[in-house]
C-alpha cells in the first residue's frame, strides 16, 4: 500500500485591515516597491513562505501545540535542536478572493470573478458551486442596478443561486472566509452578500490593477528633505561627489484594507485535527512596514469540505 495522498484539509481566510505590502524583488516602472503578483494574471498574492513563516513565529510559544507540534506542522531547520525535518503541512500562497473597488451607492464594493471563483472553491473542497461569466456590461449581484466601479459602469443583475440564504451556496460558503461576528465583523458580515459584485474576467484585472493603491512616501536622513537638501552634509558624511541628493523620495505599492485572501492547506488526513489549532490565532501581522501599521490581517480557519484520503 502506497504512502496516502496529501489532501485539502482547509484554508485560511486572510482579511486585511490595514495596507498590505508583500514586496516583490525588483521596481516596475515609476514603482520602487511593487507587490508581488501571480505572473499569469497580475492578481497581488501572499507568497505561502510568508504565511508559513508568519504562522510558525506567532505559534512557537502556543503551549496547546507545544515545541513537538510546531515542529511537526512546520518542520524542523538547521538551527533547531532537533535534526532537519520537513513539516507535515503544504502552505498554499494566499490567492485573491473579493477586492475592495471605490464605487457608487457605497464607498466601495468588493469585486471578484468566475474565474477566481472556481480555484477558491476548489481550494475549500467545494465541487458543487458553478459560476457562468457574466454578459459584457453586466456583473451578477444580489439585487439589480447600475453601480460605477472606478471608470468601469456595470449594469447588475440578480444571480438568486449564488446569492441565495442557504447554507450551500457561493455567497454563504465565501462569508465563512471572513472573521465571525463576535470578533467585531457583524456589519462587515452583513454588507458583503449585498456589496459583493461577480464581474467578468477581463473587468476583474482591470480593477485589480487601477483599486491597487500606490503611495508616496518620503525618507528623511541626515543630508535633509526633499526641499530642503543640505550637500554640505553629503561632503561631512563622506559621500562621493556623484551621489544622488535627491533619492528621499520613493513609491510603494500596497494592497488595500478590506481585501480578503485564501491559502489551502494540504497534508494528510490524519494530521487534520492538529492542524486545526491554528484557528487559535485571530490576528496576523503580514509583509512588510510593520512600524508604519502595514499588514495588520485577520486569520479564520475554515476545514475542507472533503477531509478524506485521496
């Protein structure tokens, strides 16, 4: 009998509060510091070294877990007492759900896709939830009506089966992503299903792309600001003649509050009910600029829908 295969046991909902700074490696265009983006679609992303990474810092001191179950779930390095060992679990990257887009009749709306629709449920373990694209023009929702996202003018229509009450549909299964009502998220709760907008593909990485918030940011040091340059300080600090007295300024990219994530977690069934402790952590704080309030996100822990061996 062969070694049983890894499987879905859950996902973590990752909801930021604050901007979120996942940096990537190099500048793009006028941004010095973009985030970092799925190559094949521009969707920004938590890399799954960073969660894992997050995770393992927050959990190493949980005394429900103690050293052998951190060890266990996040594996053992070099500097650990114990030999090298991989961990149990496989952390998958934190993949865009619904994105927060300046609109109409509301500050904002959270937008998502077909397309980014079937890769989240299928990451929960949900088969049975099926989106159709959208007419051009149009976005399915709640209830009917115009709504201008950024420049972008949709005309809504009602999708009764995705929006439905019940327990089995798409809009219920992606309010499970969300913190609970009694850590704070009862109006967040309630507006969602109302504000929640299915656009088509194409829309959807427009708006990704204009909704991601780009800052600009001032550095201050010794040679003095923006406007108020001191090279007399360039020549006290023994910089070269050719140095850059004008490099105080610099732009970051960031992803806004309000946006929700999803990383599948895979390991092998038995292993489901240890893993289950990391529900235990309600807040996360991700990426970079922690100084400055960056990444501040909220963790929920949703089991998979199919916990049986593949």
């Amino acid at each position: 009998m062969g070694r049983p295969t890894m499987i879905a046991i859950g996902a973590i909902g990752l909801y930021t509060e604050t901007p979120l700074h996942c940096g990537a490696e190099s500048a793009t265009g006028y941004v010095d510091l973009p985030v970092q983006r799925e190559r094949h679609t521009g969707y920004p992303l938590i890399p799954g070294s960073t969660i894992k990474g997050v995770l393992r810092d927050e959990m190493k001191d949980d005394d429900r877990l103690g050293k052998d179950g951190v060890r266990r779930i996040f594996g053992a390095d070099s500097t650990d007492e114990n030999a090298p060992s991989p961990g149990i679990v496989s952390f998958g990257d934190g993949l865009l759900v619904a994105f927060p887009v300046r609109s109409s009749g509301a500050p904002f709306h959270w937008v998502t896709c077909p397309f980014v629709l079937e890769r989240v449920f299928r990451a929960m373990g949900v088969t049975e939830v099926e989106v159709k694209e959208p007419e051009k023009g149009t976005a399915w929702a709640k209830s009917g009506g115009e709504v201008l996202l950024e420049e972008i003018r949709l005309d809504r229509k009602p999708e009764a089966g995705f929006f439905a009450d019940s327990e089995e549909s798409g809009v219920v299964r992606l309010l499970g992503l969300l913190p609970p009502q009694d850590r704070g998220f009862a109006y967040t709760r309630r507006i969602f299903p109302e504000r929640l907008l299915i656009v088509r593909d194409a829309d959807f990485k427009e708006l990704v792309e204009i909704g991601t918030e780009v800052l600009t940011r001032i550095k201050l040091n010794d040679l003095g600001t923006t406007t108020d340059i001191k090279p007399e300080r360039a020549k006290e600090l023994g910089l070269p003649e050719d140095a850059d007295l004008q490099g105080n300024l610099f732009v970051e990219e960031v992803v806004p509050p309000e946006t929700l994530f999803l990383c599948a977690l895979r390991a092998h069934a038995e292993h489901g009910p240890l893993v289950e402790q990391l529900e235990t952590l309600p807040v996360l704080r991700v990426g970079g600029d922690e100084t400055i309030g960056r990444g501040l996100s909220h963790l929920t822990w949703v089991p998979s829908g199919r916990l049986e061996e593949g």
